[in-house]
C-alpha cells in the first residue's frame, strides 16, 4: 500500500502519518467489532475520530487529515481489487422548490431546451425572488412597483450583466403566470433590465510573450506542474476553454490521426481540432509519467489527491492561473482561466486568421462573437489610424 501511495506522488512523511492513521482506526473497529472495509464511509470516518478523542482525550486535527488518510486507504483497497463502499460526503440539501417556480421550469426545460446548469441557475434567481415577494404579499399580488424595488436592491451589489440575468428570469416567470392565467396582465413586458450594448468591452487578452512566460514559469518535474503546463497549453494554444479541458477524455485524443475531439459545453458540438506537436508532448508526458494510476476514470486530468477523481468544477483551474501569473508576474492582469482564450483567439487576428476560421476553432455560433477579438488585435488597428492633423 505504502508503495501505491508513493508511485502516485504521496510524500514519505505524509505516508507515515497516515499508517498511525490506520493503526487507530483499526484498534477503533477491532473495539467496536465493525468490518473494517464496511466502515470505510464518511460517516465511520466520523465515528472513529468522535471515539478515537473520548478514549484517547486528544484531538486530531479538525477531521481533514483522519478522512484523508482513510480515503486514501479505500482507494489502495478499491485498487488492489477489494469491493469497497462508495464514500460520499453529505452535501447541504436545498430548500423545497414552490410549485409555481417547479412547473415554469418544467415548461422551460421543455419549450426552451434549457440546460440544467441553466435551470438551476434560474431556479437560484426565482428563489431568492419569491422570498422577497412573500414578505410583500405574495406572488399573486405582485405589481411593477415591486419588481421594480427588487431589482433596484440588487443593483447596488451585482453587475449590471448580473443584474440582466436575473431580470431576465423574473421577466420570463411573469410571462408564465400570465399565459397560465394566474396574472390578469403581462407585467413581464414591463420589467426593466440594465441597458448594455452587446460586446460593449473588448476581451482581456494578454500579449503572447507574457502568455509564453506564465508557460515556462511552470516546473515540469512535479505531477501538478506537468497536468499544468498540459492544461494550460490546450487554452492556450488550442483555445479551449476551462469546461472543455476539464471534460476531455482518454478517448478523445487520435494519436495517429494527430487530432483532438472537442466537445463544446455549451452547445454540445463536437469538432475535430489539430494536435499541436507541443501540445501532444506535454499530454503524453502528464498521461504516462504522472497521470495517476490505476484509475477507473476515462478523464485525462484527475485530482493529484487520493482517490483521484475528475475535477468537478473550473474553480481549480483559476486558482492554478493566479499562482503561475503570481510566480511569472504577470498576475495583476490575469483574471480567470479565459485570458487564455482570449489571447489565443487575439494572436489568431493578428497573424491573419479569417474571422469565419476562427470563429470555427473556437466554436461560435455567431461571428460578430468572433469579431469582438479584431477591437484586442492593437497592431492591426494601428494600420486603420489616422494621421493627427498639424
């Protein structure tokens, strides 16, 4: 076990403490005459750390390391072919949907071919909007005025696209309850949204030297610096986005064919993009020298702790973007994983890529989507400048 720990990058001093670790769970399940691999749970971890500070009256630490060390012995177990119990953590469950916000995404789903990070994102909205309405009489006796005093408490502390969203979703329920007969009016044609200009801002994009520098700030040597430099380069060079790299599996690479199969989140199109020669590299390194193995997981990049799951959301892949733009100082004008995106599609422009190529590589479905890079290609505009009269 010590040995599959450390070919997967665990420290020697990190594995001794976990097989004090385990010595003390397995004198916890001898006393309590439990199974050992029964009780490799959430809740046993729980358990045995409540009767490991009655008996021994210490305290080991705030739970972290003891789950730790006892998720990683289930995942040497799991590997070495024992049936062991799945481990899930509770998760806050939340409160009851009303009926009326239920049926209208429902309806949405539907008529409108919703997404379910969509639903739940207008769920959230809807939520927080009928609380508000209840302590104001309820939605049955909504009006304009009310709608109006809720949007304008929110525009103090959300942005004003923020903000449109959320008007969006009140609009689109008002205009449900009327089409239901539940509102005589259609007060969903009145609601006010902020007024913006569509691609009012031009995309933040990096110049490449810096991009090429936050690259080879990256140490190579270590699992995480490999999986980071791999990540990085297919944004980058690839112009993938943090979704799509995160979703990339072991299948979607054609190594003889030299290509790479992107599935758009969003959309949910799949295109064929080239395999760059050092974006091919440095997947072939990460997958053979530190991907972690054995693994059950058809993802190419999975979590450098044990048990070595896939990643379940971009926020690590942001967090990773500020300590390499920190450490290659370039981090107070990097924000969030798309900045390598956008200097992708950016360097595409000035190089002389067609709009309708790139819009292709980059999966848009509209091209003045596209377009919004040409007002970040600086050297090209410079071209359309007029003289400074004398």
């Amino acid at each position: 076990m010590r040995g599959l720990w450390r070919r997967n990058g665990l420290k020697r001093s990190v594995a001794d403490v976990y097989i004090r670790v385990l010595y003390a769970f397995g004198a916890y399940c001898q006393h309590c005459d439990v199974d050992p691999i029964q009780e490799l749970t959430f809740s046993g971890c729980e358990h045995f750390r409540r009767w490991h500070l009655k008996t021994h009256k210490i305290k080991m630490g705030f739970g972290s390391r003891d789950r730790s060390a006892l998720r990683a012995y289930a995942w040497a177990l799991s590997a070495s072919g024992f049936d062991v119990p799945a481990w899930s953590m509770p998760r806050p469950k939340n409160g009851p949907v009303p009926a009326i916000v239920s049926e209208y995404l429902r309806c949405s789903e539907q008529q409108r071919g919703l997404a379910q990070a969509s639903l739940a994102l207008e769920r959230a909205n809807l939520d927080r909007f009928l609380r508000y309405v209840e302590a104001h009489g309820g939605w049955r006796s909504i009006s304009l005025p009310i709608v109006d005093r809720y949007l304008q408490s929110l525009s103090t502390r959300l942005a004003p696209s923020t903000l449109g969203r959320v008007a969006c979703s009140i609009r689109g329920l008002l205009r449900f309850l009327f089409a239901t007969r539940r509102l005589k009016h259609d007060l969903g044609v009145s609601v006010v949204a902020p007024a913006r200009r569509p691609f009012d801002r031009p995309p933040r994009a990096l110049p490449w030297p810096l991009i090429k520098k936050t690259l080879q700030s990256i140490d190579t040597n270590t699992a995480m610096g490999a999986r980071d430099r791999a990540q990085f380069l297919l944004m980058s060079a690839c112009g993938l986005g943090a979704a799509e790299v995160l979703h990339l599996q072991l299948g979607d690479i054609d190594w003889p064919g030299r290509r790479l199969r992107v599935v758009r989140q969003k959309t949910k199109n799949v295109i064929w993009l080239p395999l760059l020669p050092e974006v091919g590299r440095a997947l072939a390194r990460y997958i053979r020298c530190f991907r972690p193995r054995p693994s059950a997981s058809s993802h190419v990049f999975l979590s450098s702790r044990m048990p070595h799951r896939p990643f379940e959301g971009s926020s690590i892949l942001r967090h990773r973007v500020s300590v390499l733009a920190k450490r290659a100082g370039v981090s107070g004008r990097v924000s969030g994983t798309h900045v390598f995106r956008h200097s992708h599609a950016t360097r595409h422009i000035i190089l002389g890529t067609s709009v309708k190529t790139l819009s292709d590589i980059l999966g848009h479905r509209d091209p003045r989507t596209t377009s919004i890079y040409t007002r970040a290609a600086l050297l090209r505009l410079r071209r359309l400048a007029l003289p400074v009269p004398k």
